[in-house]
C-alpha cells in the first residue's frame, strides 16, 4: 500500500491550513479576472488579488462553461482574452453567489453557494479517537492537491484466505477519504489488507458516501469571510453520524463475507494465454492508463498466478508503484471491484 504522510504530520498539515485557510462568498459581479505579473489572479476577494490554483481554473472554466481546452490555451498564450472571456460571463450571471476558498493566499476553489464545507480537520477529529479505542493501525495517509485519504487497519480482525497448507491472512480495514475543493464526496470505505504482499484492496458498493450539498452557506455580498461557528453548529450532527458509522465499519460478518468472495476468485482462471490482450480488456473495461496498464502486467507476471485472484493482486501490487496517489487509490478500488464481477464480465477480461 503506498504512503506519503504519517498520521502526525497529517495532523500537523491540517492544523497549519486551519490558520491560513478562509473562505469568501459573493455575487459574480464582485469578481474579476485580471492579468497580473505574468498570470491571471481573481480579484475582489476582500480587498485582494488571488492566484488560482490548476484545479480552481478547472472549476471556473467548467462553472463558466468555457471549454477546458480553450480555457487553458488562452491562460497559456492569450491571458488578456482569458480575463475578458471570464469577466464577461461573471457579468452575464452578476447575482450568482460563488463560495471561494482560499489557502496560502491562493484561491484553491470556486464553488456554488449550495456548497457544503465538511473539512479534513472536523473529519480527524471525529475518526482518530475511534482508531484509538479499536486499536487500529494507519497504514497510509495522504493529503493531495484535491482530497485526505487515510487508510487503517485492525489488526485483531483477520482470516485466512490461503489453503490448508498454505496461509494467506488478511486484515479488516476501512479508508477514509474527503475533498474539501469538491473533488468527492466524505468517504468510508472497507478495505481489505493482505500481508503476504501489502496490497490494500478498497471494496466497491458498500461505502458511506455525503456529498458536500446542503444547506449551503450565506454571507453579505460584499465577499465578507464566512464565518465557521454556523457551520460547525450545523455539521455537528453529521459528524455524530460519521462517528458511528466508522465505530460499526469493522463488523466481522461482512468482512468475512468479502475475504470468501476475494478466497472464490483463486478459482477462475486466464484462460487466453495472450496477456497483453487480457491486460488491453482489463485496461478498457477499468478505464486504466496505458502505463498503469504496463505495471498490472508486469506484476501479473512476477507473480505467477494467471486467475482472478492473481490479477485482482497483480492490480492492487501495482498500486505500490504508481507516482500518483490518488491513481494508486483508484487502482485499490479496481482490486475490490475485481472480486465482484460477473461471470460474463469475467469472462470477457480472462479469454
């Protein structure tokens, strides 16, 4: 499973945003794109000029309806029509209310007023004290451009999934994920944690799933800063709710349930003995890059068993040598999507 932070220095990201961090909201005609220093910033943010981040572009071309494409050829070599292009359609739309955050002085997402704040602190301190109680071990933690994810274990919760002779114990997990830019939903997901290789596998369809829409926020529209005490009076409720929900995530029944249907998948095997055509079929049908490709078949090969279980393994290994994070977590949840698949569909990758 592949890492990048500890939980401590998570912690210790989170708590440096939560004093750099604030959040605006206004009316479209309280903003404007201007050209300043060689790039474009978003001014009007009480009283000052912002830098967008990659992503915050993303948002405003696709709120804007601009093609992303075009977007990002005019901020390349044409700013001055990429400020009039965004300046004349804020005009267009002059009462409706935007939610900007910011960090580090830099505008890290524009979003729609129906917006939901639920942060990566609120959620860490709802989850850590239950990762305490139920002893658990964080195997992973990440804080990317777009979302937190951390990725926990426990240990006193394992099966065996190998023969008679042969053990193959894995452990009980669940992965918890969050964007507060609007890159994805609160996420609590099981996780399954094979010790022979150190693969996690993220299991599809059972994961709780809250969408950062609501009650939205509300400010003067003045691009006054929002302010947190409202919303923490109205999120208290959901984090209860999440508390509870990660408190009951490792029950024994469904884990078992899911190591059975991981142990079944050691039975059906590769039956086209052409892999780079079962790998073109698997790449096509999980929408996975040519190069992440090239890794599930190289691991697929290293590790000498052609069936289900062996690629579904090939799969989540792979997710140890991905650069990206967030690639690498896809990948995990491809793993756990592999274990359900049809008959057919198997059928279609294998020969």
């Amino acid at each position: 499973m592949k890492e990048q932070v500890s939980l401590q220095e998570l912690a210790a990201k989170l708590d440096g945003q939560m004093k750099s961090r604030k959040d605006y909201v206004a009316n479209s005609e309280a903003l404007s794109m201007l050209n300043y220093e060689d790039e474009v910033v978003i001014d009007g943010i009480n009283g000052k000029a912002m830098p967008l981040t990659p992503y915050a572009h993303g948002q405003l071309a696709s709120a804007l309806n601009i093609p992303k494409r075009y977007y990002d050829k005019m901020k390349e070599e044409e700013p001055q029509l990429l400020s009039n292009n965004v300046n004349t359609w804020f005009a267009k739309q002059p009462e409706k209310k935007r939610l900007v955050r910011t960090l580090d002085n830099k505008v890290r997402a524009v979003l729609s007023d129906s917006y939901r704040p639920l942060d990566n602190f609120d959620l860490v301190k709802t989850v850590v004290p239950i990762f305490m109680e139920k002893q658990c071990e964080v195997k992973s933690c990440a804080l990317t451009d777009t979302k937190m994810y951390i990725k926990v274990i426990m240990p006193e919760l394992s099966t065996n999934i190998g023969t008679a002779s042969v053990n193959d114990i894995v452990q009980a997990g669940i992965v918890i994920s969050n964007s507060e830019v609007g890159a994805g939903s609160v996420k609590i997901e099981p996780l399954i944690f094979r010790l022979v290789c150190l693969n996690g596998l993220i299991v599809p369809d059972r994961s709780l799933r809250k969408y950062h829409v609501g009650k939205g926020v509300t400010a003067d529209l003045d691009m006054s800063l929002l302010t947190t005490e409202a919303r923490h009076a109205d999120d208290h409720a959901f984090w209860l709710k999440v508390r509870d929900i990660v408190r009951g995530s490792f029950d024994k029944a469904a884990f078992e349930a899911i190591a059975r249907k991981m142990a079944q998948t050691q039975e059906n095997m590769i039956v086209n003995p052409v892999l780079p055509e079962v790998i073109e079929v698997f790449k096509d049908k999980f929408n996975v890059s040519d190069r992440n490709a090239q890794i599930v078949m190289q691991k697929l090969i290293e590790g000498r068993d052609l069936s289900q279980f062996g690629l579904l393994n090939a799969t989540t290994n792979a997710a140890q040598f991905v650069e990206d994070y967030e690639e690498a977590t896809e990948l995990e949840r491809i793993g756990g999507k592999m274990i359900e698949l049809s008959p057919k569909d198997w059928h279609e990758i294998a020969a």
